[in-house]
C-alpha cells in the first residue's frame, strides 16, 4: 500500500480548483445551449413537415447511438477542417480541445435534452394549444408562452438530473489532455507519483458534490409533484 | 473517402487496419456481454433489496445506487485499475500474475458491471413499486412466501414493464465500453483512435467506428424489441399497467 | 373459526382501528358494513395478516395471527381471499393463476392442481376460458376466477374484500351468484360489501363499522329490521334508497 501523502492534494489545490473552474464552466455553458439547441430539436422532431420531423430524428438518434468518447474525438478532429472550409482559410485554424469540447458538449447534449424537451411538450394536454390558438395566439407564440414553460417545468427535475449526468461526462475530455478537473488531477497524480490519492481525492469530491445536487433534483420533484 | 485504407497492412503488425477494428469490436462486445450479465444478476439484488420491507436493506441498496451513479465513470475506471489493487494486497497479488491485457479486460467487466448494476437496480425497483400493490398482497394471500411472490408474481411482471428502460441501460453499456480506452484496454475505440494517429485518416477511421457503433446499437435494440415481443402478455397494453 | 378479539391499529398518529372484537364461526356467513374510509377493509386484512395491528388478537383457527413464529404463509394457504380489484397475475394464464399456489404451496403435482383447476372453473362457470390471459376477460369473468384461485387451495374460511365494488353494474350478479353458491354450501364466509341484497340473502350477522369502530354486530334480522344506532340507520337508509 505504501505511505499515503495526503498533503499533495493541500499543495495541489489551486491547479485542481482551475480544473474544477473549467469543468463548471463548460457544464454550465453545455446545459444552456443544449437545452436551447435541445428544445428546438424537439420542436422540429413534433413538426408536421415530414423532412424536418425526419432530419432531427436522424440526428438524435445517431448521437444517441455512438460513445461519447467518439464524439469529442471527432469535433476534436473536424472543427479545425469545418471551420477552414466555412472560412476559406489558409490553415485549419487551431481552436484546440478546451475550446472544441465545447461545441461537441452543446451539439451532444442536445440530442438528449430534444428527447426529455419532446416527452415534456407531449405531456401538455392538446387543449392548451388548442386554447392558444383560438385566442388567436400564432405557433411561435403558444409554444413560447403557453406550451414550452409548462413543459420546462413539468421536465425540470429531469433536466437538473441530466445536467448531473453531464457534469460527470465532462470529465471524459481529460483524455484529451485537456485540464478538467479530472485532468488536473491526473497531471498531478503523475507529476508527483501520487496517483492513490488524488484519485481517491477526485472521487470523493465528485460523489459529494453530485450527490448533494440529486438530493436536490429529489425535493424539487417531491414540491413539483404537490403542486401539480 | 478512401477504403483502400481499412486493406493496408499495420506497420509492424499482422493484419489489414481492417482486422484490427474487428479485434477491437471483439473486446469490445466481449466486455458489454460479460458486464450485462454481471449488471442484470447485482442490479436484480440490489433492486428487490429497496423494494423489501426491512429498512436496513433499503439503506444499503440506496446507498449501493447513490455510490455508483455520483461518481464519474472514468474517475470509477481509474480507482478499479490503479487504486483498488494499491490498497487491497490479495487483488493486488492477483494481479500481477495476469498479462496486462487481461487485466484490463477484468478491470473493465467489473467496473461496467458495477456501474450498470446500480442503474438496473432503479429499474427494478421502479419496475416492482409501478406493480399494483395488491399483487404482493394477492401473492401471500395465496400462501406463498416472499421469496416465491418476488419469483412468482412480482419480478415476472416488473421485467416486463423495464424492458424499454432496460433497452437503453443496455445501448448505454456498450457505449461506456468506450470509456475502457482509458486504461488502455485495446477495444474498438481505441483500434479507431489507434488508426487515425498511425496513418492520419482520421475521417476513415471515426466514419467506420461511428458506422460500426450505430449498428451494433440497432442491433442490441432489435434483440430487446424481439424479447419484448416474445414474453408480451395477451390481452395486455404494453406500459398500461 | 376466526376470533378477533380487541384489536386497534394506528398509522402514525391516526388510528384505523379502535378496539374491535367479533367472530365468526364455522358455517357462518358475516357481512361487514360501513361508509368508505371506516375501517372495514383493514379489518378484514387483518384475519390473514396482510395488514398488521399493535394491540389486540387474532385467532383463526387455533393460531395466534399476529404472533411472532406464526407461519404465515401456511396459515394464509388455508384462508382463501378475494380481492376488490380481482388481483390475478396478468402474465399467467387462468389456469397457471390457478395451479401457481396448488404446486408451490401445497406441493401438489402439475396434474392434480390442473385436474382441481378445471373442475373449479366449470363451478364458476368459466371452463373455456382456462387457456386465457386475465387481460382478456371481463371484469366479472376476472373475478370469478380469481374465486376459483381462492377455492383450489382448499380454504376452511374466504374473505372478500369488496368482490364487487370495481365492476360495471352488469357483471356483479354473476358474481354474486357464485358467493351465494357458496354460502350456501356450507363455506364459512367473512364479506366486505354494500351489497344488501347479498346480505338479506345469505348473511347470518351484519357488522356496522364507522371510524374504525364496530358500532353494530347483530344477527341480519335485527340488523336490517331495526338497527340500534343512529349512524347505522342513516348509513342503511342512503345505501337502500339510492
């Protein structure tokens, strides 16, 4: 077993707190777009134009159907090449793995926030767009005022729930070098021979931390469920 | 888009580019076949534990389930292959007796089974409340024991009633088999990543490991469609109970 | 046959059941009564143990209900019950619903649960339908079977715990037609039910129940010729005149 040195992790804690700030940071901006990007996807998946309805399904279907993994590592590879084409630039411009993880995050996690955003829409009963329109309310207005707040509301328990699943998935984009809080740790891990307990380190922190916010997601469902 | 590339011969290795995707989409099915197996049988335990009525078993499967989904897979990746042979001497002298790649295989099985049992284990337990509550009346009103209303009347109905979730919880397992890349277990996304640095055609590499996962996804969905299909009830509305 | 002596029960803080004594004997038919919420069902429950109770006794057939050590499932097998909502296993068929408990309790062989099973469901009129799902029967046919369930195992009482209140209005004589076969039979019966009519016919006493209390337990003319208390009086005339 050796000697445990807890100490490194005292010594490391500014570096793995950047990492953290990272992990946050691209969660947060992941949840947001995706939810956005997500939303519209569902919009389009329920629409009656058959090639759009077609096209957004084919496209959360396929996310849903390849690892993660292989996601990252394909933005990773094709955003230089699409951003050279889309700007005609000389050389794929480099925007490295930080900056690219954040487009692969949006664009993956939408496809799984389209399909809690659709069950969400389909949980609204028919009469309330229904009601919308005979008020003479147009599409985009019953699905901004009436239909989407009470699907986000009904689904919002759901959503905090994926954003936990999302916050762990970040920590994938370690093994591409990039400084997530997983990847701070395991820099560290390697630079000081202190892999025991940084591990052990990073994994407490993630349960305490992911645990306290599906508590969380729990009472807000239980005061969700009375109210409705 | 070139295929010539998938016929070439791996520098210093035997065999076309080709064969090494195959050998990684073995390991790569090997593991998600032995974690499921190992997942469905925990998941099973650990769900009927929360739905008994002895309070410390409750405890321990709510414990077992928060453990393993709040914290990150490859963080779990990484306590199973470097932490857990550290602080444990008898894995730890198991271990060094295996060739590293079997070592990772294990790693990997064990770690996705775990991770997947605490996932199968909130289905069953859902599966079972979702049960009307009289059907576990109903069964020891007939005399049988508890043991026997969980085999006889409880868990038939209950897996049933999952399958679709159990569907996704099983697409998801293959896809997490993925993450084993990170302790260098040699499975179909590694022989991709592999490919793509060896000979820079990237795009030939990630198209056939995308093609390749999207069918091993339809696939697996076929064979719980046709499950669900084959043990379907007459007279029942899948869902509608 | 089944003595319940003293019994209350308390969830949390609320009290289900208030000190309730009363027995049924061999051959009897005992018909309990009351508005929703009053208990009944709970009472009912406790005979077989499905519902507990922190005072009081039960004793069915000799054997203490409540009483640690006491086999419960052998005591259960030889108390048939009948539930409101039927409660058949919808992924056996019929007769599967029929023989589960003949083998795996009794430890009769496959051939004689199967050979019991058809000769109950010809009883209850109901032979064709053994190669059935339950969920392609209706709701009468359901509970007839589930009867049937109930009968294979050979009961020495059957308790119903409202049998007819969850059908469609023409499918509760069928029903009914099958218990008054039994009463009649000589079945020593425990019934939940607002169905007088099934009472005035077969009961041998009626039990009045009302906020956990059994505020009347008369023999069935005293009960419906001239009920002591005002809540029975009233409780009887909404259930006839509506």
């Amino acid at each position: 077993m050796g000697d445990l040195d807890f100490d490194v992790i005292g010594r490391a804690l500014p570096y793995l707190a950047h990492g953290m700030q990272y992990t946050v940071q691209l969660t947060v901006v992941a949840f947001a777009g995706g939810v956005v990007f997500g939303t519209l996807l569902a919009l389009a998946r329920l629409s009656s134009f058959k090639p759009l309805a077609l096209a957004a399904a084919g496209y959360v279907n396929l996310m849903r159907s390849i690892p993660l993994l292989l996601v990252i590592f394909w933005f990773y590879f094709l955003a230089p090449v699409l951003l050279q084409s889309l700007t005609g630039a000389e050389r794929p411009p480099q925007i490295g793995a930080e900056r690219s993880a954040y487009i692969t995050f949006i664009l993956f996690e939408a496809a799984y926030f389209c399909e809690i955003m659709r069950a969400g829409i389909q949980s609204i009963a028919k009469g309330q767009a229904a009601a919308g329109f005979a008020l003479g309310l147009d599409y985009w207005q019953v699905m901004r005022r009436i239909v989407l707040p009470q699907a986000f509301r009904n689904m919002l328990p759901v959503l905090l729930t994926q954003a936990i699943v999302l916050f762990q998935d970040v920590s994938l984009v370690s093994l591409l070098n990039v400084t997530d809080f997983v990847g701070a740790a395991v820099k560290i891990a390697q630079r000081d021979s202190r892999v025991i307990e940084m591990y052990l380190f990073v994994a407490v922190v993630y349960f305490l931390l992911c645990f306290a916010l599906s508590s969380g997601a729990r009472r807000l469902q239980l005061r969700l469920a009375i109210v409705r | 888009m070139n295929f010539d590339i998938f016929f070439q011969q791996v520098p210093d290795g035997d065999g076309a580019w080709w064969q090494m995707l195959a050998s990684g989409l073995q390991w790569t099915l090997l593991v998600a076949l032995f974690a499921w197996i190992m997942a469905f049988a925990l998941g099973s335990l650990v769900g009927v534990a929360r739905t008994t009525e002895k309070r410390w078993l409750i405890r321990a499967g709510n414990a077992y389930v928060e453990l393993f989904r709040n914290i990150p897979l490859i963080v779990q990746f990484f306590l199973w292959y470097f932490v857990v042979p550290d602080v444990i001497p008898a894995v730890k002298a198991w271990v060094i007796t295996l060739d590293p790649t079997r070592h990772q295989f294990f790693t990997a099985v064990v770690c996705l089974g775990f991770f997947t049992s605490a996932r199968i284990a909130e289905q069953v337990r859902s599966g079972i409340q979702s049960l009307a509550r009289g059907q576990r009346n109903a069964g020891y009103a007939i005399g049988l024991t508890q043991t026997q209303t969980y085999r006889y009347v409880l868990l038939p109905m209950a897996y049933r009633i999952i399958i679709p979730p159990l569907t996704s919880e099983l697409m998801n397992l293959i896809k997490n088999t993925a993450v084993a890349y990170s302790i260098g277990l040699t499975e179909l996304f590694f022989r991709t990543r592999e490919m793509g640095e060896m000979t820079f055609r990237y795009f030939e590499a990630f198209a056939a490991a995308t093609v390749i996962y999207v069918l091993i996804a339809l696939a697996a969905n076929r064979v719980m469609a046709w499950i669900e299909r084959r043990v379907a009830v007459p007279g029942m509305i899948a869902g509608a109970h | 046959m089944i003595e319940i002596r003293n019994i209350s029960k308390w969830y949390g803080s609320f009290r289900v059941l208030t000190d309730c004594s009363t027995s049924v004997a061999k051959g009897e038919v005992v018909v309990v009564c009351g508005p929703s919420g009053s208990g009944k069902s709970t009472l009912i429950k406790c005979v077989n143990g499905l519902e507990t109770f922190q005072q009081g006794e039960v004793v069915v057939s000799g054997v203490s209900v409540g009483a640690k050590g006491t086999d419960l499932p052998k005591l259960r097998a030889r108390i048939g019950m009948v539930f409101q909502n039927f409660e058949l296993f919808p992924h056996l068929s019929v007769m599967e619903n029929l023989t589960l408990a003949q083998v795996r309790v009794l430890g009769r062989t496959v051939e004689e649960a199967t050979a019991k099973g058809a000769a109950l469901l010809e009883r209850v009129g109901l032979a064709a339908q053994a190669p059935k799902f339950p969920g392609q029967l209706s709701g009468g046919q359901q509970q007839r079977v589930a009867i049937a369930r109930a009968l294979a195992m050979d009961p020495i009482a059957m308790l119903f715990d409202e049998p007819t209140s969850a059908l469609d209005p023409e499918m509760i004589n069928e029903v009914l037609d099958v218990m008054v076969d039994l009463a009649k039979d000589g079945m020593t019966m425990m019934v939940v039910t607002h169905e007088m009519g099934f009472a005035r016919k077969v009961a041998h006493r009626v039990l009045f129940m009302d906020k956990g209390e059994i505020v009347e337990d008369a023999p069935k003319e005293d009960f419906f010729g001239r009920p002591r208390s005002e809540r029975a009086q009233q409780f009887l005339s909404k259930i006839l005149h509506h």
